[in-house]
C-alpha cells in the first residue's frame, strides 16, 4: 500500500485494499465458528501461500533488499509468477508500464475459459518500498492471487465467467501500473469488468479482518465468507483511495477486496472480537526493513486465502466439466517446392475437464505429397511437430490441409500449402526489403523498429532495423519467413550489424540479441560487443534447403542503460 497523500479524489469514499491477520483471539473474545461449508470451493493451502512468500522475499535479500518497482528484485518476483502461470496454462501478458515512475511490467494472467465479455478480475500490487521486502506490503496479496490462480488451474472446473489475475507494478509510487492498465482499455474492453477485487496487506501481524465497500453487492462474497467465522469485519476506511482497486473505481468498474490494516492502530473493540494488540499498529513494519517473512500473521492470511477462492467459485464458477481441447497450427500457411520439405508446429490445449490423449492426423495433401507429426499423438497441452514433404512429381499447386486431432471428440485446424517448382536451385537473393527502405514488407517487426530516426545511421540508405535503445525493460522483434528452394549448393545469410551501448561494464551482457532460424538460435550478441561502426554478421543454412523457415531477430533491454542493435542490408544469398 502506498502512503496516504491528501487528495480531493478521497472525498470519494472510494476504498483500497490492505488485508489484515488474527494474532489470536482473547478468552474475552466471542467464540469464532467452525469453518463454513458455504461452496464448494477448495481449500487453500497457507503452507504453499507462505511458500511464494519465501521466495520473494529470496528475491529482495539477493537484489539489494527490497522489490521496488523498476528493480532487478522486481523484474525477478515477476518472472517468478509468470513461470508459474505459465507451467498452470494460464494466458500471461506483460504490459509495459511506460508512464511509471520506474517503468516495468504489469503482469496480467488470464483463465482462458467462460466467456470472455463476463470477467472478474483479482489483483494485487507486486512491488514494494526501497526501505525492505515488502512481504506483508504486498507480497502477501501477491502471493494469495497467485496459490489461488495455481489451484484453479489445477481444479480446472467448467467457468461461469472468465478470471483474470492481474499483479500491478508502480503502486507505491501512486498507483501508476493499474491507471496505465485502466487507461490502456477502450470503453468496451472496461465494460467486460464486471468486477475487481483487490488484495493489499492481508496478512499484517496484529491485523484486522477489513473489506472494502463492504456494504456493497460486490463485496458480498467476501463478507459471506468471513461472516461464517463470526469475524464482524469492518469497512476499510485506512485504505480509501490508496490502493488499485481506486484506479477501477474511477472508471465506473464495482471494487472490493480484503485487507488487514498498515499503520493505524487496533482499537479495543477490534482487540475484543479479533485479539491482538490494543494501541499498536496491524502492521509496525509497515514501509520497513522489518517487513520480512517474520512478519505474517498466518491464520488472517490463510481466511484470507480461502476467501478469495470462495469468491472465485462463487462468482465464475459453475457446471461440471466435460473433458475437451483445442488444435492449432503455426504457421497457418507455407511453401514447398518440389525435393524439399517444411515443417510447423501443431499445438493442442486442454480448454475443459481433464487433459486426454490426442492422436494427429492430416488430410487434403495433394498427389506426391506426405504428411507426418512426431510424435504422432500427445496429451492435450502438448505440441508436435509436422512435416510436409514432397517429391520430385508432387503436384504443384495451392492447397488446404486439414489436421485433426481425436481424442473424447475430435477437432481440426487448417493449413494453407503452395507446392512450387520442379524442384532444383534457382538461386538469388531471397530477403524482400533487405536494406527496409521499400516501408515495412515482408518484415514483421515491432512498433518502430523500421526507421529512418537519425539517434543511429543506416548503413546504406536512410532506413535500418533499431531494436531496444530504450534505456529501460523493452523487447523488440524483427522477422521475415522465406521459402530456401531445394538443390542448391549454397545458402548463405548476412547481415550487418551495429551495437552501441552506454553500459560500462566489460564482464557481464545485461542487454542481448538473439538471432533465431525458426526455434534455432544461430547467435546471440550482447552489449559486451558493442564497437564502432557495422560488422558483418554470416551464417550458413543449408541444412533447411527446402523448408520454410523464420528468420528472426530479437533484442532484450534490461531496466538501466541503453543498448542499441541496428541491423541493415539482410541478405539470404542462393547459389
């Protein structure tokens, strides 16, 4: 949670969430009931919260001590929660935040099933202050959001609604990540919210049960859940206006969420129904170096838990799952010519139930040519890869494959393949565009990239290729597919390449270029070999003689210092 600044926008009475924990009840406290049988939602393991909980604050100790936004110790919490959501299945998008006072990523996790204009969406602040780890402030909402997100994965139940997860970079600067995100959706897009729940502190070591809007019908779930422990939680008046769930407020989004309170002080009410500590903070760590894993109370975080997954089962769940999934090719279309072969990558993805096996097959290839998938069947979730190959009597022509997964049901994707040719070298120069002044075709590249900018010289021309050069976390990518003809006795690809850099460092390659043949790596450069003027960069690739194939380049920046990769005049030479 960041600090309080006085505003007019908190006249609003509109509340953010800080999560607050049990420090154990007085004998003078109202007995707490047995824990309720309201859904059927799964229980939440707190030794596995507190685990998540452990490696973040592993992150701070090995990254200077906090995970302020912008940090290396924030860039690793969240490649540790995207690696998670990613192995679960989820759909994980990174959104640069390019107003925030540090800009980094948001990251945004997405269920990818029930219908995608119902979302309710959970979310949590990821980063902490420069003064500690932020364990409490907030990795305990980071870590909630997270088990939560895992077990629904794992249970996989037929959804009412679609679950977004989302972990905001730049709240302690003022809640910078989640307006970026607010701000970069259309009308539309917003109305698709149906609600955001928001979890700040909740886990604060003399804490307190608080729910914001608590009087609302959005915050209904939350409360119900609470109310069957006999907790009588209270409105989050400390939180007003000063966590994210304000930044969907202000777009006219429903908000709610749980929290446990920072640096106001328990009162003796509160201390009679809750325990704890009269006159003392919910959280004495809170904004500090004390802010460790020692400062959790785990019987608030563990309510705290399974209140947010009886929320996700009350409100999108529904049904028993049937077992289903879904196949797709990539790419959908490409070119062989006679004596040659390409391949492309059949994915499956298991969209209902339980994952099943699925047994690959193609029809509509044309005379003289065949289809294969190794393997030949896979679990859904799994990928495979295909090959077309045709010979030298192949019928030439443009055709559509169909290929069809059969498991419990079957389903089918489409492939477009052009048969080219008598096969044999015809030689040339293959790369369209190779020194880009003819616009952006063929290439595929990112916003930018292609650019006559005068901060870096073409080599020949005006226009070149500049990937990264930002200064702070940025990827960029820069592709072409092109088709390399059988029976040639040399193919060789060149390009000219440029790096400048204002690191310093002799040792270490914090800023990379990644050179792909498809999921090949032929090279990789670095900021380490930063020189003057352009060097030519070759490669043979005569091993894909009649294939497809993605010629791809893709520059990573890291938060601090600017490295610019600036390539110009790609050739792909056949003789």
């Amino acid at each position: 949670m960041r600090r309080r600044t006085p505003t007019a926008g908190l006249a609003l009475a509109l509340f953010a969430t800080v999560t607050a924990t049990l420090a154990g009840a007085p004998a003078s406290a109202a007995p707490v009931a047995a824990a309720p049988a309201l859904a059927a939602a799964p229980d939440i393991s707190v030794t596995n919260v507190q685990a998540h909980l452990t490696q973040f604050n592993t992150i701070a100790t090995s990254n200077g001590g906090n995970r302020r936004a912008g940090s290396a110790g924030y860039t690793a919490s969240v490649s540790y929660v995207k690696s998670k959501l990613q192995a679960a299945g989820y759909t994980v998008t990174e959104q640069t935040c390019t107003s925030c006072t540090y800009p980094a990523s948001n990251l945004i996790a997405e269920w990818p099933q029930g219908p995608a204009d119902q979302v309710i969406m959970f979310g949590a602040h990821l980063d902490s202050v420069s003064a500690g780890p932020g364990i409490n402030d907030n990795g305990s909402g980071s870590a909630t959001l997270l088990e939560n997100a895992l077990v629904l994965a794992q249970q996989n139940p037929t959804m009412s609604k679609r679950v977004r997860f989302a972990w905001w970079n730049g709240e302690e600067q003022g809640l910078q990540g989640s307006k970026f995100y607010v701000n970069s959706l259309s009308t539309t897009q917003k109305g698709y919210i149906k609600a955001y729940y928001n979890f700040d502190m909740v886990a604060s070591p003399n804490g307190g049960y608080f729910i914001n809007r608590i009087t609302s019908t959005t915050a209904a779930p939350l409360k119900a859940y609470w109310d069957s422990f006999g907790l009588q939680p209270e409105e989050n008046t400390e939180g007003q206006g000063r966590s994210d769930d304000y930044s969907f407020a202000n777009a006219g989004i429903p908000t709610s969420g749980y929290a446990a309170g920072a640096s106001y002080t328990k009162t003796s009410a509160q201390a009679s129904k809750w325990g704890g500590t009269v006159g003392a903070a919910y959280d004495s760590c809170y904004h500090r170096s004390c802010d460790t894993t020692a400062n959790i109370n785990a019987t608030i975080l563990n309510r705290a838990a399974d209140g947010v997954a009886y929320a996700i089962w009350q409100l999108g769940v529904g049904g028993t799952p049937t077992n289903d999934f879904s196949v797709s090719v990539s790419p959908t279309s490409g070119s062989v010519a006679r004596g040659g072969s390409t391949t492309a990558t059949v994915s499956t993805a298991t969209t209902s139930g339980s994952a099943q096996t699925v047994s690959l097959s193609a029809t509509g290839a044309p005379s003289g040519v065949t289809v294969s998938f190794s393997p030949s069947s896979v679990t859904s979730g799994g990928s495979a890869t295909m090959t077309v190959t045709a010979s030298s009597t192949a019928a030439t022509g443009t055709y559509t494959i169909t290929v069809t997964g059969t498991g419990s049901t079957t389903r089918s994707a489409s492939y477009s393949l052009t048969v080219t040719g008598t096969g044999g070298c015809a030689g040339g120069q293959l790369i369209g565009n190779s020194s880009f002044e003819s616009g952006t075709t063929p290439w595929t590249a990112t916003s930018g990239v292609i650019t006559n900018a005068q901060g870096q010289p073409a080599r020949t021309g005006s226009y070149k290729a500049w990937l990264d050069g930002y200064g702070s976390s940025h990827t960029d990518t820069l592709s072409q597919s092109v088709t390399l003809p059988a029976g040639c006795s040399s193919y060789t690809l060149a390009f000219w390449l440029h790096i400048d850099t204002a690191e310093t460092t002799s040792t270490t390659a914090y800023d990379t270029l990644t050179v792909q043949v498809g999921s090949t790596t032929l090279a990789t450069y670095s900021n380490l070999n930063a020189a003057t003027g352009y060097t030519q960069r070759t490669f043979n690739l005569a091993s894909y003689a009649g294939q497809t194939v993605t010629l791809k380049w893709t520059g990573v920046e890291d938060v601090y210092l600017q490295t610019s990769f600036v390539i110009d005049d790609v050739t792909l030479q056949v003789s």
